[in-house]
C-alpha cells in the first residue's frame, strides 16, 4: 500500500507527461515568421534587446533611449 505522498507524485508525474505529450503532438503553424515576430515583439524581448546609454547603434530601434546619436545610444 502507497502513501498519501507516493500517490500524489505518482499522479503528478503521470499528468505532466500527458501534458508534454499534447504539447509536442500539436500541429505547426504554417507561418513561423509571423510567430517569431511576435516573440521578437513581446516585452521581455525588448527589454534584453535594447542596448544602454553609451552603446553602439545604427538606428533609433536599437537604443532604449530610442535616439541614436552619431552611432552612439543617447538622450538627445
């Protein structure tokens, strides 16, 4: 006879492995650009993306500051 314990993992395991299954049975999307975009887009990207005050830059995009200044991220 298992414990209240054993069973609860047992069961936990058992769940996440179907979980993982459904995921990686799903079928693809027929446009990846379109889904790297938006990952590309998403808040976490920009803000590790985005370069600091002082960094080389060849447009305003790159910057956090949002102004490139003679290759250069600054605030005005």
């Amino acid at each position: 006879m298992r414990t209240l314990q054993e069973r609860i993992i047992l069961a936990s395991l058992l769940l996440t492995l179907v979980c993982a299954a459904q995921v990686a049975s799903l079928p693809l999307p027929d446009d990846w650009n379109g889904l790297l975009l938006r990952t590309k887009r998403s808040l976490l990207w920009r803000w590790n993306s985005m370069k600091p005050l002082g960094a080389s830059c060849r447009e305003h995009s790159e910057c956090g500051t949002k102004y490139c200044r003679k290759n250069i991220c600054s605030f005005y």
